[in-house]
C-alpha cells in the first residue's frame, strides 16, 4: 500500500513538513507494512516556498530585509532551476515576526517583501511566485513598490512613508521609474482568499483585527483603501478594487495587479500542477492531509480541500486530520473518507499548541482514524 501524507502547517504550532512527519508516524503504526511518502503542502501561506522547494529542485537564496516594523533582519527564498523565484510574503513582513504586543497594521509595511523581489529580480529571475499568506500589514503593498522604485507623494508633492496610517494622505504613485525591474518577469500572486480591497468583505474589515487593529483602525484603514481604490482608478481608468482576492495580504494583491499586472492564483492550485506532485497523486492508493482547523473557512482556497478535489479527480480515498474539525459531518459529504480533530476536548489550548503534543497528538489520531476506516 503506497500512502501520501501531504498535509498544511498547523498554525503556530507545526510547519508542513512537522505535521506530515507526524501523520507518517501514526500511518505507519496503523499499517507497518506501507510504503509512507511525505510531501510538504501550502496555499500560498507561509511554508509556500520550501514546499515549491522540495518539489523542484530549487536552491535557497538568503538576503538581508526590513521586518514588517523596518528592522533588519535575515529571510530567504527559493530559485527554481527555471530562474522561478518561490516567495513567501510572510517571511519578510510576516505576523509571526512581531510579538503580540507588536502588531498593529497601522505601523506596519511591506517593504521587506519588496526588497526579497528586489533580491530576485537582481538574481535574474524570469518568473516570481509571491505567496501572500500571513502579513502583518495593511498598507495596500504600497511599502513593496516603495522599494522597488514607486514615488509615492501627498497634495503637497512631498514623499509618503507608505503604512495603514498614511493611506489617506497620499495623493500620486509615479511607478514608470519601477516598471523597468519587471519588465519580462512574469508575476504570479499565490493566494487563498477571494476578497475584494475594501468594504465589509475588504482587507480591512476582514483581516486587519487580525493583525492587531482597534475597531478605529480598522475604519481607517477602510477609508485608506478606498482612498487608494480610488486614486489608483483615476490614474488607470480601471478598478482593480474588485478584482477578487485583491484584498489579499492588507491589499498586496492589488498592489500587484495594478502595478504589475500579476497574474492571480490559487497557491494549491499551483503547487497540485507540479510534475512531482501529479506524479505522487497517481502513485498513492490513499492520501491523508490536515490543517490546524477545518471548518467553513477552509473550503475557501485552502489547501486540504484543493487536494480533496485533486483526489476526488483521481479517484483516490483521502483522510483528514486537524487539530480541531469543526463539522465533520459537512467534512464527509464534501468527499473526504474520514476526518478527524487530534486535540482532545479537555485540552488547554496552550497545552495542545506545544509542538511536541502536538506531534504526538497528531500521530495518535492518525493511528486511530486508519484503524478504524481501512
């Protein structure tokens, strides 16, 4: 029996590849004699980049960038052998960068994350993937185009240090300087969400209190985008504003779509079309997959369910174990054979998102599910 385990991270807990390893442990006590292979999965969220890593034969570039808060400090990506630059936003201008007490999408920027596409363009790559999971900024990726060349001014002429507070005071973004870097390069925004910049369903709205932000902020950073929606509008006669998933990473998406006309996707979607990946589908006779909570959010994009439809296509059985799921009865009707929450009730939250338990929790409960349903 070939078994695939390709599972997401468990979010503050375990990445990809430690959560698998997990499942491997589990599957493999439940069927000693199976043939395990452990795949690292990704929606575009962290993780994104060693997952194309793994699968393409990609080398680690390390550079020196500005944290979301402008400290210096050391991110990487990978280079395909095809000069496809694999960038994970976050790990530049990531949330887990800052401490809790830290967070706060008005004082944040993505302007690390322009510098790793500075990086990339300097390594003479041909192609970027930017996986837009887990910012910590709203700044409508206005700190990336910063650093790549962008002149961003208010009514007065006078520069604008692009973060959440200073949305509303810029007045003209001049890119024809920029447009050069990237003339050539294809640009392909990897994300799992669908929506728009602004309004109730915006970066703002939806995402920001996440990073942090007051009820306050959150209706200024509103006001910020549309501001934004609107200049860039007038500027382009066209609203990038709607196009789904532009509120993607504080309104990174955006950014991309109207600066460098990058070309929006699904990051599971990308990473389920690689050879390698195809190639372990249609050996596997069973698959298990996770992520750290199932519920109604993660049938938006994310990854589990982009290799549930993947497995369903195939005709393979898949199985699911999470840290917590949610409806299970609404995990089975969607196709998959089983699923199953690895955290026990009685668990203190603390508790279960040490690593360690983690792992052992997960791999009891992989154990337990393949038990009982093979």
């Amino acid at each position: 029996m070939n078994i695939l385990i390709a599972s997401d991270s468990f979010k503050d807990c375990l990445s990809s590849l430690e959560a698998g390893e997990a499942m491997a442990r589990g599957a493999q006590a439940a069927y000693p004699e199976a043939s395990i292979r452990v795949m690292q999965l990704s929606d575009g969220g962290e993780g994104m980049s060693a997952a194309f890593a793994a699968l393409s034969q990609a080398q680690w570039i390390t550079t020196s960038v500005a944290d979301p808060l402008g400290r210096p400090i050391q991110a990487r990506y990978a280079m395909g052998p095809d000069q496809t630059a694999y960038i994970d936003m976050a790990a530049a201008s990531g949330l887990t960068l800052l401490r809790s007490d830290e967070r706060n999408p008005m004082l944040t920027s993505t302007l690390g994350t322009g510098q790793l596409l500075l990086d990339a363009i300097k390594h003479e790559a041909r192609r970027v993937v930017l996986g837009l999971g887990g910012s910590a900024t709203c700044d409508a990726g206005l700190g990336m185009l910063s650093t790549l060349g962008a002149v961003i001014t208010d009514n007065q002429q006078h520069p604008v240090t692009p973060r959440g507070d200073t949305l509303e005071r810029i007045s003209h973004i001049d890119i024809s300087k920029a447009q050069a870097l990237w003339q050539g390069i294809q640009i392909v925004a990897a994300c799992d969400v669908r929506n728009p910049l602004c309004g109730p369903q915006g970066a703002a709205e939806v995402f920001a209190p996440q990073k942090g932000a007051s009820a306050e902020d959150v209706r200024r950073l509103d006001r910020g985008l549309l501001h934004l929606a609107q200049l860039i509008r007038r500027q382009t006669g066209t609203d990038y504003s709607l196009i789904p998933g532009a509120g993607a990473a504080g309104g990174t998406a955006f950014a991309l779509a109207w600066s460098m006309h990058a070309h929006m996707q699904s990051g599971i979607s990308l990473l389920l079309q690689q050879p390698a990946m195809q190639q372990a589908l249609h050996q596997a006779d069973l698959i298990v997959t996770g992520e750290g909570k199932m519920d109604s959010q993660s049938q938006m994009g994310k990854a589990p369910w982009g290799l549930l439809t993947a497995a369903k296509h195939l005709g393979k059985p898949i199985y699911a174990v999470a840290g917590r799921v949610d409806n299970r009865r609404a995990t089975l009707q969607a196709g998959f054979a089983d699923a199953i929450s690895a955290t026990p009730r009685i668990m203190p939250l603390k508790v279960a998102l040490d690593p360690e338990v983690a792992a052992i929790n997960i791999s009891r409960a992989t154990t337990l599910m393949l038990k009982r349903t093979l």
